[in-house]
C-alpha cells in the first residue's frame, strides 16, 4: 500500500460534470430510488443529457426512454444504476460495452449486508475492472455538483434547493451524515461545489477523490468524513499536496472509541486503525482534523479569509472587558500567543481611545467605543492589524446603526493588510443581520462563540506554521543512520526470543546490553563469569515470552555461586511453566540502568511502519504518554517525537539532575524505523522495551520481534 | 467570609418589578444615556409607573419631570441614575429621604477607572448604607425582566425587540457582554426572564442574585458569568441550594489564564481566585460550568426537557451508521456508556427493523426507516426508551415531510417516560424547520452538533448523579477524626521550620517521621544514636526555608561518626548560606520511604480553606495531576479526592506491588483539612512535601507551616 501514486490515474471530469447520464432502473415513481434519481437531473437545472433506461416503459416524464445501456446516445459519460443488487454487475458490463466510463451504483445489499452482498461487490469489482469502468458506490447517495446544477444521485437531502455552490468539497463514507452537513454548511453561508458519497468504495475510495478534488482550482477546501482508510500513507502525500497548495483536507474520523469502532465495523466490514496512528497523520501536512459541525464551518470560513498569519501573536480588540477576558483565555490555551504591542502603537492608541481603555492586549475600547460611531474602535483595530508584534486579529463586531459604515471601514483597513482578521459576533445573528452577512460575504468571519472563533484560529495558525515550515525545508531527503543490512529471518511467523530479536536490533547499530547466550551445561563449568557482576539471568526460549511472569528471570546475580543457582532456577521455572518448552539457553546478561523508555514499532495495516514513544511505566501505560512517528525518519524527526511527549522532562534534567542522551535516543529511534521499514514485509512488531537513557548513550536491555511468515 | 447566609436579607422582588421607576439625570435625547434609559421604560410595555428626574426640564417626552427626588409621587422602587459619577452618592441618600429602597447606577467612573473613582464608589457605599438603599452597580446596564416588560437600564442590545422572556436568568459582570449572550439565546429559542448586569458590585453582587433568582419559579436555570467573585464558600452553599431545587446553575467563569487574569484584574480591580479552585467548586452541587454561548443554550436546552436521567447509560439511534459512530464516539468520551439492549428488547427491534439493521447500541435503523415514513423508527425509538438497560436516548431526526408526524407520534411516546430524549439534527435549521420548531417549542432539544448534544446530555447526567447522592446522603455532618486542638503559634508572620511544622501536624495526629531536634554540642556528645539508622540530618533555621538548595541536608546516614560530621557539615552549610541564620539545632530523623505525596492546604482570600493533593514529583509538577477540595471534610471525602488523581493507580497495587494504605492517607488528608480550618485566623499554608504512603500506613517526611499574624 506504501507509496502509491497520491492522483487516480482516471480524469474523473466528467464524472463529476458529465455530458450525459443514463439513469438505469428509472421510474416515474418519485417514491422509488429511479424516480428521485431522474427527478434530480431534470428538475434542479442540469445542463447535460438525460437517458432514462427501462425495458418497461417507452418514455417517463417526457423522456425518451431506452431499453438497455446498449441503446442510448452518446456521449453518455455516467451509467447511475438503481437496479437490485443482483443485475449491477451485468449493467457494468454492459456500460463498458456501450463505452460508458463512470458508473455510479446507489443500489444497497452489497458487502454491508453479508457474506451474499459480498459475494455481488466482488461480481461488481471484477465486472468494472474487465471492462474499465470506474465505479462510485455501491451503497451510496451519489454525487452532487452543485456548481453546475449535476445532482446525480437520490435521498431527500439532495433535493434541497438550499443547497449552494462554493468553495468547499465533501467526500463522505456516509452519505446520509455527510450530506447533512453539507446542507446545514449551506444554511450557515458556506458553499459546496461537490459532494461525493463514495459508499461501500468497490472502486473508487475517498482519498481517491480528495486526491481528485484537491487539485481542482474551484475547490479550496476538501472536507472528509471517514470511518476508516485502507491507505495511511496515502492519506500521509494528500496531506503533503495539501500543504504545498495551501489548501486545507478537513479530516473527520469517526469509530474512534471501542464502542465507536465495533459500530463502524459492523457498519462497513473495515478494520479500523487505531485513531491515535490517524491523529499522528492529521497532525502532519495540510490534514487539519475536526470532531463536529461547528469546527467544520468555523475552520472552513477562517480559511476562506483567504490569508495565512506568520506566526501565533494575536491582538484581541473589544468593546466589554468581559469578552476580552474570555477571547484571552481561549487563545492562550489554544497556544497562541497576547503579546504586548510596540509603544509606537501603545502611543498612537492612547491618542485614539479614552484615557481608561486598556491598551495591553486584550484591548478594551470600553463601551465609549460607541460614542463616536466606532470611529475610534475601527481606528484601533487598524493600529494593532499593523502593529510589528501582531500576526493576526481577533474583534468583537460593534452593534447598532454604526456597525454599518464601521464594517465597510473595516473592508478598506483588510485591503491594505496580509494578517487575517476575524470577528467575534457579539449578539444574536439575526441582530444586524445585513451587516454580518456584508462581512462575511467579503471574506471577514463573523464567529458566534468566543471559543470557536479562537478555535478556528488556532487551526488557521497551525496550518500556516506547517506550511512555512514545508515551503521552507522542502522534501528533506532522508539522511540514514546505516545502510540496509540483510537479516536472517525464520520462514514462518513467530516471535523471536530476546537474544535474537536484540541481535537484529544490534545489526541496526541500537546499542544492546552485554549479554552472552549460554547452555546450562556450559553455565555449570565456568570458572569465571564472562561478564561483570552483577548480572541478569533469563531463560531464552520460543515458547517462553512472558519470562517475568513465568518466573524465568533473575535479576542483580552478584557471584558466580548465585549465577549457576540462577540459571537452574530458571531452566526449572521455564519446564514448570510449559513442560516442552524449547530452551535455546540461558541468557546472562550485565545489568543496565538509567531512564526506563519504550520504543515500538508497529506495521499497521493502514498506515505501514510505524514507531512509537514514551517513557516507561507509568508514562506509556498509565499517562498513555506515548507519540508516535510514521517509518522511515531521521534523528531530527526522531527528536521532535521526543519533545512531544509530557515526559520528555525526565531526560532534560528533571529536578537538578543531568540532562540524558537525547541524541542518542533520537538516533536508537530513527534506527528501529530503518530496520522495521527494510524489512516491512517480514517483521510486523518491535519492541524495545526497556531501553534505558544515560547521561551518555542509552543501552536496549529487553527487547522482542515479532516475525511474520514470507508471503 | 465562611458561612455567610445564601439568602440576601433585602426581598429584591421590586428590584426587578418595580411598581414605579424613577429616572433621574433623564434626558430626552435618546443617544444619552438618561434618554436611552427612558425609552427602554416607555417603549417596551413597562407597566408601571415612569417618573423622570430632572430640574432642567417640566417635562420629557410628554411625562411630567420633577425636579428632584423628593418630589417623587409613590409608590416608587427603583431610581435609575444616570449621573456623572460625583453626583452619585448624593442622589442616594436622598432615595434614602424619599423611601426609594432600589437604586440602579448606570454611571461609569468608579473603582474601574483608578483611585479618584475608587473614592466616589466607596462614598456611594457608605451613603447606600446609611440610607438603607440596596444598589446594582455601578457601571452596569441594569436589569431587564422580559417577564413582565421592564427594562431598566439601558445599551443597544437591551432595545433589541427580540428579546424574549423565559425560564432562564442570567447575572454578569460584563454587561455587554452578558446581554449580547441573552439576545443570542433568545435567536435560538431559549427565554430569560431576567438579566442582571452587577457592574462594580458596589453593594449586590454576582452571588446574591443568583441567590434571590434561583428561588423564584419562573426561574429554571441560573446563568451566571463571572470573573472573579469574593466569596466561593456562598457559591458552594448555592451549589447545593440549586441541586435541592433540582434548577442548575451555569457557571461560565473567565479571566483564567495568566494573560486572562491580567486583563480580569485591571479590568475589575479584583484579585482572581485561581481558576483550579473555581473548577473544584463547579465540579460540586448544582453548578454546571460552561465556557461557550453553544454550551450555554444546548445545556440549557436540555435541562429543560424536565427529566433527569437515572443513570449513564444511554441509548444511540441513527438512520445512518456515520451518525451513529460520531455519537457513540463522543458518548464515550465523555464518560456516558452505550450498554447491550435487553433481549427482549432486541427481540422486538428485530421485528421492528429491516434484517440488515444493527440492533447493537448503537442502534443503525438503516436509511430503510424512510420506507415506512418512519413507523419503524418511531418504534423504535419508544422500545429503546423502554429498554431497562438505558436511562436516555439521543437519536437522530428523520428528515422529510414524514418527520412531521413521526415528531408528533413521538411526544406521544415522551408522555409515557420518565427518560430524557435528546435528537441530533440532521441537517440545516432550515430543512424541515417547523418541525425542529415543533420538537423544541414540546421541549425535546433538537442539537445540530453531534458532539454538542452528547457533551449537554453529559452535562445533565452529571448533574442527575449529584442531585442523586445528595437526595440520598442528605448534608452529612462532618465526622471529625480529631477534636480542635489549641496550639501555640507565633504572634507575627512567619515560615515554621520543619520539626516545629511536623509537630502541629503531630498535634492533629498526622503520623510524622521519628526525629529529634538537637543542639550542635548535644550531637557532638552522644555515645550512640537515639534513632535507627540510616538517618537523615538536617538543619532547623527559620532562616534556611530551603535546605536543600543550601546544601544543609544530609541523607542516608549509617553511623554515629557519619551522624556528628553530617552535623558539622549541615551547621557550615547554613552559616554559609546565610552568616547570620538563627539556628534552631540540627534535625535528625529516621530515614522513610514509600511513595511520595503531597498534601497542601491553602488559606484561600475567596475560597477559605481548601487541601490540595498530587502523587509526588512528576505527577505534581509535570503533569498538574492535582485535586482540591474544601476543607474542612472526612476521610469519606478524601477517598474520592486521591480516586480522582490519575497517579492514584500507583497507590491500589500497580504492577503487581501490593496494594497501600490508602485508608491512612485519607485520614491524613481529613486531619490536615481540620488543622486548616481549625486554625483558619492563624494559618495560611500547610504543605506536607513528600507524604510517604506504604502498605501500612503513612509517615510525613518533610512538612512547612506558614503562620499569619494575629489580626
């Protein structure tokens, strides 16, 4: 799945707007899929051709209609398919016939419903691969283009006349939800070019049309609401191509809890991935998560300003001290920034407002504000929009007559400046309605709640640190720490002991523990102990990988006499715990301390090698402290994986004691992503477990690999 | 500050609904303020009698204007003043001569604007009190009582005509604004039959209206917004009014961060309580804190469905998968859980529901419920609703003309229950709105954000599960561990070193190391130890708070030659630190271990005394893993202030080391909660730094007392 091309090598143009649609199972009934299917082309303004095809009828509602694909003119770019699931396959195969390119299957009673409804997708899926025929649904509400009036599809949201236009796109795994919420987008000002229900995604998926839709100049903003994907890497260059052309991916993943998750896999028959691997992609490229409707809207029309901050210093201007308050608060658990503004600005400010205004950030006009018709106030908002301290403005919206001329102010002062603003709407919306929608007709948010405008900020913020970022360094090419090594690996899934899984690690250059693998026998004839005491004594065995818990491990052996005992103890411990147990030997090996971390490495089947972080103990397993990294990195990423967790603080010289190797760390990190990505296809975990940080390098004093069978 | 009454003495009835209002400092220019203040009791249905105030004038706007006060006919409530601060206070004794006993001021000028308004405010108070004249303000907008159309204030939002009564009130510090929020609420259908705007609090405050309005029985819900408050034990005793009334109060506090607080402070001239100890008072009794107008009118909303849930257990219906993962992710989250239905109830959903339909919680009825115009899924919905294993439903609305008579169906089906049902909206406000209309005009909230209906039905649960211990428990009197004990303090301020700390602590059975207090000289003749050894050595100097920062702290001491040179060594170190320390003698004390806690107690200006707890070290200082509560209380309640704690896993066995005394340390937490409390005049701060927990019993290893004058 890793690395696969980010675009779908088809045109989906005409797709989207196509010259002609044959509308299959049509029926003059508005009650049934075939009906409503029709009655949306020909009733909301759709410029191109309909066809309706149905052996039964010569014509419905004042349409010539066909008896089979075969039949209709061209061009005919889309076959909708309203059939039951049993003749959709047939019917694909009949549209590569009559050089039909697109089908779009809204018929139910395929893979959601069982292993017969699987049985017909598979029919479906190799019927359009043979003929070529790329596919949307099954299981879906269709298409919308509202741009050009292209409604192809069913279901009662469609058929709304609210909806509208604009510079947003939606691809929903749930078409019903989605749809909603492209409706109530409407309601609340913001417009929707195409939204696409991809369904049960036989064919084409959802990162298949975010990778469409992303590229389309009339699209700024690309909205996907997923259950589950089953290419993270994909979702990984999307976010990449987001960045680059400055143009958010609102990702909204649901399934996320293990309620959440049993309900979205009865529903769709995916696995999930774990939502922390899908929050550590949304946190990277262009992906911006949102969790409702709300952040939806707000993030979408904060993006729609049009203009990116340079940075996370925010002036928030009012007219109450209360919502200055409050709008402070927000920004700063938000992680932006009140700087103090320059005296320049403080002086011409103490010229502008009364003497009584407070002119640290947040700025309080006070409600004298008002007696000069805002003069004052849009002055004001102004200076701190130009002041060198500031990268961005939040203000509360005046009310009354004024707020008119002040807002049309407002539209010049934006003109003149690269640094968005954004409103925070003081009263009810329909309270100086006009004004409000004047605003944000030009581009300017007016945000109901305090929290939400700061939240929409935030995101704002943050998508333009990343993007600085990438404009910047650009696609660093990966700086390896050792070149690929050959490994010798059993041909069949297992897990290998600890001495084995920390020679693999060693190969990889990860410092391990002094240790010596021995037999019983040899531990009963040594004269000297071939390491220095204290040592640790584990059984080494296949079927043994609990060792703790099977009480097959000694620890702090301080003389030789201790040792054989150890190693007898554990030999016996092993053989009570499971009578046949293979013994490979007994494991001596020097203790180690220092900071307990956990490095993991997993190979997640939706995102590839990934490696995860924490500190031991109670960080990872109680604190769920953990972060997480998507394989291959180098140590500079490897660092910022580290200074993410809480944690981090133990080995930065936590309470006066000396700062640890974090260097090395970084590097122990970046080695175990080489070495699970070398050998993606063999190695599916790692665990290094503890490793511990010293002063001066780290040492892997347990680790396991998990080995998976040569396919 | 403790105990106050919950009740102000004075009835505020004819504050709100004043028989007659006198306006003085009228104008009948509406863009002053005396005008605009007129116009609000002429032109919005004021009933009662409107005399203006002012020698200028015979007369304004066609009403009869008297030259002062005293000429006044009665019966007359409320003076409305709107004078230049300096003028103020005069006009408040003669309220006092003329038997007005309300007197709203308007006027800006006081203790916001610096020293020469603080002044003015506080010979307003002095006059308010001699008169007996209770006061709102000033600085405020006055009061609006939608219920019965009086609006006595003034301010653009408080003309708007969209205004509408209902069963909320609010109270705010920040006028502005305050009403900005009640007119956004009005939009969204949400009344309020009252709204206060305190201003500086001169005489009534924040807490006595929402004293006086959560008793009247047009009031349901009590919104109070606020930044900063001077007595958090009367917002604890209203807590616990409000949830035996059964009616919550929303507590939206600001001025939280540390920029938030610079701005509350120099924007009200008062010191902010900090925000962790507002969080612990919100978590109690009735109060609901909310931080957003979204959570003010969901929360709100579903409050006002008039039925509390008797469990956490809730119910998720959908007629989409991707609704039903959104809600039942978000459900989780918030600690609310989706359980299996009963049987029988599956049994019936099953005959109920098409095949392919998910009868697990969350229950998917599949977009086949529009087949039936929603028989099915109205069904449905009465099933679940009846299931024993659920408390409450959130289900989604069907969309479509069918869902006009599905709601009305439903209504019927709510007659029958006792259990809260919430719906998630679809789709716009727009779509369908004379449903959603419908629904929410019969009480049944209909919330567009997935993720607001769920956090508001959190909120209710949370609050049904308070009123239900406090229903059962009653007002426990508190079981003391210990009876007062009196101790000798010092007269003036002072830090009290660490043996005299542990000894108060002693005094209140707190179990502390054992130590001894020796001389220099004493040390130095000793023939053998009078503790076990190891012991730790450290110096008492009122002088040297911090011993170990200089260096005279010496651990782990195994013998009488280490014990007399650590002394030597600990003596140089503080003389060292500071030439002219007063040096109390040389501790020495049996060394002790365990895990660490701490216990703090504070002395709080708003809150009194409040006892902090944390697990040691990174829990307390990296991770802020703390928990307050209000002292003083017992061991019961200590128990639920260490399960709050994440860190407490540490303390019930983690990792398979044997569980500790858990029992003791509560004790200990109760004992320093009475010490505190006890000794409130004297003491200001109790820390208990590192408390060690073990598996029989605790021991304080380290504590500082802090001591206030005698006042």
């Amino acid at each position: 799945m890793i690395h696969s091309a980010t675009r779908p090598k088809t045109d989906l143009s005409r797709f989207l707007n196509p010259r002609g649609v044959a509308v299959v199972g049509v029926s003059g009934d508005p009650t049934r899929i075939g009906g409503q299917a029709l009655r949306l082309l020909t009733d909301f303004g759709y410029q191109g051709r309909i066809y309706p095809v149905n052996p039964k009828y010569p014509e419905v509602r004042g349409l010539p209609c066909y008896p089979e694909l075969a039949a209709v003119p061209q061009p005919c770019d889309v076959a909708l398919i309203a059939l039951s699931a049993p003749h959709v396959a047939g019917t694909i195969e009949q549209c590569g016939k009559a050089g039909i390119p697109f089908a779009l299957v809204l018929s139910s009673g395929f893979s959601e419903v069982g292993a017969e409804g699987k049985a017909l997708q598979e029919r479906l899926v190799a019927a359009a691969r043979k003929a070529s025929v790329r596919v949307v649904g099954p299981n879906c509400l269709g298409i919308l283009n509202l741009k050009d009036n292209a409604r192809i599809g069913f279901g009662g949201t469609s058929q709304l006349t609210t909806l509208k236009p604009g510079p947003m796109a939606m691809v929903t795994q749930s078409g019903g939800f989605g749809f909603g919420v492209v409706s109530a987008a409407a309601y609340y000002g913001l417009g929707c070019n195409y939204a696409i229900s991809s369904g049960n995604e036989a064919d084409l998926t959802l990162l298949d049309w975010v990778a469409d839709l992303i590229e389309r100049p009339e699209v700024e903003i690309v909205v996907a609401f997923m259950e589950a994907i089953d290419d993270g890497r994909r979702l990984l260059e999307l976010g990449e191509r987001a960045l680059k052309l400055g143009k958010p991916i609102l990702a909204w993943k649901v399934g996320n809890t293990a309620v959440g998750s049993q309900a979205a896999t009865s529903h769709s028959a995916r696995m999930s991935s774990g939502y922390e691997l899908y929050r550590a992609a949304f946190r990277r490229g262009g992906l911006v998560e949102i969790r409702d409707v709300d952040d939806l809207i707000d993030i979408s029309k904060v993006f729609l300003i049009r203009k990116l901050p340079a940075g996370n210093r925010v002036g928030v201007l009012t007219l109450s001290g209360g919502a200055g308050v409050l709008l402070a608060d927000r920004c700063v658990e938000h992680g932006l920034e009140l700087p103090a503004l320059s005296d320049a600005t403080r002086d011409k400010l103490s010229k502008t407002l009364v003497s009584f205004a407070s002119f640290n950030n947040p700025i309080d006009a006070t409600a004298h504000g008002y007696n000069d018709n805002f003069a004052s106030y849009g002055k004001a908002v102004r200076l701190v929009l130009a002041d060198p301290n500031i990268d961005q403005v939040v203000a509360r919206v005046p009310r009354g007559k004024a707020a008119g001329p002040w807002s049309e102010n407002l539209l010049e002062t934006l003109r003149g400046t690269c640094k968005p603003l954004i409103l925070n709407w003081p009263t009810a919306p329909d309270d100086n309605g006009q004004v409000l929608a004047y605003l944000e007709q030009h581009g300017v948010p007016c945000i109901l709640g305090a929290g939400r405008a700061v939240h929409a900020m935030a995101a704002l913020t943050d998508f333009a640190r990343k993007r600085d970022a990438y404009l910047k360094a650009g696609k660093r090419p990966l700086r390896r720490a050792i070149a690929p090594q050959p490994l010798e690996l059993p041909p069949t899934r297992c897990t290998l002991g600890e001495y084995r899984s920390k020679q693999l690690l060693a190969r990889y250059g990860v410092p391990v523990v002094n240790e010596r693998l021995l037999q019983p026998a040899a531990i009963e004839a040594l004269a000297s102990c071939p390491l220095a005491f204290p040592v640790a004594v584990k059984i080494e065995s296949p079927d043994v990988p609990h060792k703790t818990e099977a009480g097959a491990v000694r620890l702090d052996i301080r003389d030789l006499a201790g040792l054989k005992l150890a190693a007898r103890d554990v030999v016996a411990a092993a053989r009570r715990h499971k009578p046949d147990a293979r013994i490979d030997g007994v494991l001596v090996q020097e203790m180690a301390s220092g900071v307990e971390v956990i490095v993991g490495a997993v190979n997640d089947p939706c995102f590839g090698p990934t490696v995860a972080f924490g500190l031991g103990g109670i960080f990872t397993e109680l604190l769920k402290d953990v972060t997480h990294r998507f394989a291959p990195f180098d140590a500079d990423t490897a660092r910022g994986m580290i200074a993410e967790v809480k944690g981090a603080a133990l080995l930065h010289g936590y309470r006066g004691r000396p700062a640890l190797d974090v260097a090395a760390l970084a590097d122990v990190l970046a080695r175990v992503s080489l070495l699970i990505t070398d050998h993606v296809n063999r190695i599916s975990e790692i665990d290094v477990n503890p490793l511990f940080v010293r002063e001066s390098g780290v040492v892997a004093a347990d680790a396991l690999i998990i080995v998976k069978g040569e396919s």
